[in-house]
C-alpha cells in the first residue's frame, strides 16, 4: 500500500503539467485519507468519482486527466487498473473529437507498446519528434501536446517508458532498444532520420543511451533526468523517496532492496558522455530531490554540445512548467533548424515567461 502522505507531495507536479486548478486538486487531496482500493476517502476512489462527472459532462479530457491521478504512480490492482482504462478512453474520446491524433500500437520483441501519434503520413515525411515521460507519468498526460507540432513542422509519436501505462515490456538495462524500434516502426510515415526526442526524466537517460548507437537521433530535450550519480551513489540512493523506489522496483520487476545494485551498471561513463555527438538540452532543478546535483555537473564537464537551464525547484520543476516547455520547444527548433517565424515567437514567448518569472522574484 502506498503511503497517501507521500502520494500527496509528489502529484503536485503532474496534476500542475495537466493544467489542474491548484485549489481544485488541493482540495480534492484534502478528502484523501486512505489507500485502501474502494473506501470512501481513498486515493482511488475520490480521483475516480470526479473523473466520473466530468465524463459524464462530456469534458473527457478533463476526465482523462483525473483518471490518471487515480492510477498513479502506478498500477498495483485492480482499482487502479481500471483508472487506467478509463483515463485511456476518456482520452481517446477526447481526440476523436478533436481530430489530428491517431491510435499505434506496436507489437515488439517482449511486450505490446501503446503510442498516440500526429502528422503520420506516406505522402509528406516530416522529421519526427518523439515525446516519452518518466517512470510515473503516462502517455496521455502529453499527448495533447500532438495538436501542436503542425505548425511547427513536425510528426509526433507520444509513448512511455517501458513498464509505464500501456507499455507491457519490462524497464531494464536494454531499454534503449525501444527508440530504434520505434523508428523502424513508422519509417515509412516520417522522416525518422531526422528524429528528436522530448524525453522527461528517466526516459532522458533512455535517449541519450540510445542516442549513442542511434544515428537516426538528431537531438535531445530533457528534465531532470538521471546521468550517472543516481544509479551509482548508494548514499543519495538512502535518501531517494519510497515512491521512486517502490515504482522502480515495479517497473523492472525486482525488490525494492535490490533496486541500488540492479540499475548500478545503467551509468553513462564520462566517455559515453563525451562520445554523444547529439545536442542535448536539459533542464535541471536545483532542489531536485531525486537527480543528484552532480549529475548535471557531469554533463556540463563531459558534453560536447549542451545547453543547460536551471531552475529554483524541485524534481521536473513543477512551479516553471509553461516557461520550461517553451524552452524545451524553442531547443528542439534550434536543433532542426528553419521554421524562423514559430523560432521567433518561441523566443519571445520565453522571454516573457522569464522576466515575469524575474520580477516576481524581486518583488517577493
């Protein structure tokens, strides 16, 4: 059983990234008091009964979004099983309704991979630009971003990390392999040798892996993701919260006790760093309570092309999210190249996001 306390803390940051009202998720937190699959007051139920109205109010995205909070941060029975059902068709009632994303599913070598996807087409190959959460968060929760990449001259594909959500396979130290799976798999729709990745967290550390020994990556955007020091440092490792324990350990399918030693090899080496020939964009917290800070420092030292941002937060920096995914939008641009006018207008938009962010802090 989760610990609801912790529950809590840690949703803020994803219920932020779907554009939940604080007050609103504040308050509904506020009746939680409980894990206990179906009792009244427990985590799933009162998520659940919320995501209930708004679908029946037709505002299934809305839904989807509550659902999701149910499930989380993973599936561990059969309530929150079935919020993950309902958050995946409340969603896709949500984009058939509002058209331009398409349903993939792949079957691959050790599981089926669910992917939501834009701008497929045989006619016109755009570069792709491929989206993946971390160990926590589900596909749903950033395929809306789909509806925006038209404009900006991409495809998309929005997936998740092994083990996460609709994705059957197992979290482990080959993991990386799913990338290139994912590009032969739609080759023939995109221009997939010019794939850029937007991959938060955990999957950040899949894609540089694989950038490594995939040519077909071009360029990577990620957030607080893990280098080096996580996986080896056995004393930050004590100090790590239990849900990020408890989810890896679900995930790669060890106990929780052997979590440390099992990811211990999944370090990037300081040559693996210098040998990625990919620009990289990171955004780094520096209150992050999962990624230590010196990993950050190790890409600044080994990196051949990298541009780093920091912000006063905590992991995946939660209080700057619409100023961080202008950044991280405005860094793929930049790695592509062309399409100046939405650059322009990325930049400008940043730069508004910034200096409100700058001023507020000197008038605090």
């Amino acid at each position: 059983m989760n610990d609801v306390e912790e529950l809590k803390q840690y949703v803020g940051a994803h219920a932020r990234a779907q554009s939940l009202p604080p007050g609103h998720f504040e308050k509904l937190l506020g009746r939680i008091h409980t894990d206990d699959e179906g009792a009244a007051g427990s985590w799933t139920r009162e998520w659940c009964e919320v995501g209930e109205r708004l679908e029946g109010a037709g505002r299934y995205l809305e839904a989807c979004r509550h659902f999701n909070m149910a499930r989380f941060p993973y599936v561990d029975g059969p309530a929150r099983g079935a919020a993950l059902e309902r958050c995946v068709n409340a969603f896709d009632r949500w984009r058939k309704e509002t058209g331009g994303i398409d349903r993939l599913d792949l079957d691959l070598p050790g599981g089926r991979v669910g992917c939501w996807t834009s701008g497929l087409s045989r006619h016109e190959r755009r570069p792709l630009l491929v989206f993946m959460g971390g160990i926590v968060s589900i596909k749903e929760q950033w395929a809306p971003l789909l509806t925006r990449l038209d404009r900006l001259g991409f495809a998309g594909l929005v997936t998740e990390l092994p083990g996460v959500g609709e994705n059957t396979l197992t979290y482990g130290a080959d993991s990386r392999h799913l990338l290139p799976q994912l590009l032969d798999a739609v080759a023939d729709v995109a221009d997939v040798a010019r794939t850029y990745c937007i991959t938060l967290s955990f999957s950040g550390h899949l894609a540089m892996r694989a950038a490594l020994e995939e040519p077909r990556i071009r360029g990577i955007m990620t957030v607080g993701a893990p280098v080096h020091d996580f996986f080896t440092d056995r004393a930050w490792q004590a100090r790590l919260p239990r849900i990020t324990v408890d989810t890896l350990a679900h995930l790669t399918g060890v106990p929780d006790a052997d979590v440390g030693e099992h990811i211990r090899d999944w370090a990037l080496s300081d040559r693996q760093l210098a040998e990625l020939c990919v620009p990289l964009a990171y955004a780094a917290s520096t209150r992050d309570e999962i990624i230590p800070a010196e990993d950050p420092r190790r890409l600044r030292r080994h990196v051949r092309d990298l541009r780093i941002v920091e912000y006063d937060d905590v992991h995946g920096a939660p209080h700057h999210l619409p100023e961080m995914q202008l950044w991280g939008f405005l860094s793929v641009l930049r790695m592509k190249g062309g399409h100046y006018l939405p650059r322009t207008v990325l930049r400008y938009a940043h730069l508004a996001h910034r200096t409100r962010r700058r001023l507020a802090t000197r008038r605090a």
